[in-house]
C-alpha cells in the first residue's frame, strides 16, 4: 500500500477537501460507494453545476427507493424535497435525510 492510503481513506480526503473533481475522481477508484457516501457526493456536487448535482441526486434518490427497508412514496416526495432544498439550505435538508435514512435502516 502507497503512503497516500487504500482508495476509501483518498475518497474520504476527496470530501474533505470538497473539491468535485477529486472526489468524483476518488470516487471512481471505489469498487462500491455506500449510500451515505453518495449523500456526501452531492452535497460536495451542490454548489457546482446544477446539472451534475441533479444527477447525482437523482441517482441517490433511486438507490435510496431500492435500499430502504419499506421506503413508501411519501418517503420517496420527501427525500426528493430535501434533495431539492439540499443546494441552498445544505444543513436542514442533511438533517431531514439522514432522519429518513435511518428511519429506514439505510446509510
């Protein structure tokens, strides 16, 4: 193993820094990124391109309809409005996902 860690501990270092080219970049060394690790990608992705957060939050949005123990619809409309106020309002719509994700035993 190189001075610079295993590929979980430089995508960790890739959030930290908050930089989405390098996490993005990090990220793709991953055999698998968890869900709360794909949380942590857009909130990184939020105040770059619109487009690319989009993305990534649709996508989590998915994996979290398909990973959540006895996720309703009514889970999936709030997750998507906390995933919506996510760019402008990062700490509330954390907090509203992370309660919906351990309400569901995902994360």
């Amino acid at each position: 193993m190189t001075s610079e860690g295993n590929p979980y501990q430089r995508f960790r270092r890739a959030l930290e820094t908050g930089n989405p080219a390098l996490v993005t970049a990090a990220a793709l060394e991953l055999p698998r990124v968890a869900l709360d690790d794909a949380l942590r990608i857009c909130l990184v992705l939020r105040g770059g391109e619109p487009a690319r957060y989009q993305r990534a939050a649709v996508r989590w949005l998915g994996r979290f309809a398909l990973e959540a123990r006895g996720a309703t619809i009514d889970d999936l409309r709030e997750a998507a409005n906390a995933l919506d106020a996510l760019p402008d309002g990062a700490a509330e719509a954390m907090e509203r996902l992370q309660r919906l994700c351990l309400a569901r035993g995902v994360g």
